[in-house]
C-alpha cells in the first residue's frame, strides 16, 4: 500500500478489504450454524431418532445449504472483481 499514492486506488483497496471482512464474519457465522446443526443432529441420534429428522431440522439444514451456496456465489463474483482490480493496477 506504500507504494501506492493514487487516491482512486486506495478507495478501491479499503472497499475490497472491507469485503474480505464481511466474507470472513459471514463464514464463521456458516460455521457456527453448522457445528450446532451437526450438535443437534449427534443429539437426536443418541436420543434413538436416528430413522428420521424431524421437520425443524430439514428446514435448518435446508436453510444452511442455501446459505452456503449463496455465499460461495457472491464469494466467486468477488474474487473475479477483485483479481481484475489486481490486474489492472500491478
């Protein structure tokens, strides 16, 4: 960043760094939610439910997945923006 003086590119850098933090807070909350699936689903499995899961549950796991797969989109989208900003100003 030293190297660089050009204001335009140091509003640019801070907006993709500050990206990099939301990707990062929304990754651990996907982890989180997903040991405390994985709790809930070890839980019904000590209890004898194992043959099945219950409604609450599918929907979480449902909920989960999408999650993941939206932030895996809009992660790609970003990495291909901002390999580009790095192509066009190293």
């Amino acid at each position: 960043v030293s190297r660089y003086t050009d204001i335009t590119f140091l509003k640019r850098l801070e907006h993709y760094q500050n990206e990099i933090r939301l990707h990062e807070i929304r990754i651990l909350d996907l982890l989180e939610d997903i040991e405390k699936h994985e709790a809930r689903i070890a839980g019904q499995t000590r209890s004898g439910g194992a043959e099945y899961m219950d409604i609450t549950m599918v929907n979480a796991h449902r909920t989960t997945r999408d999650k993941m797969e939206t932030e895996r989109d809009v992660y790609a989208n970003f990495k291909k923006e901002f390999f580009a900003f790095l192509t066009e100003y190293m």
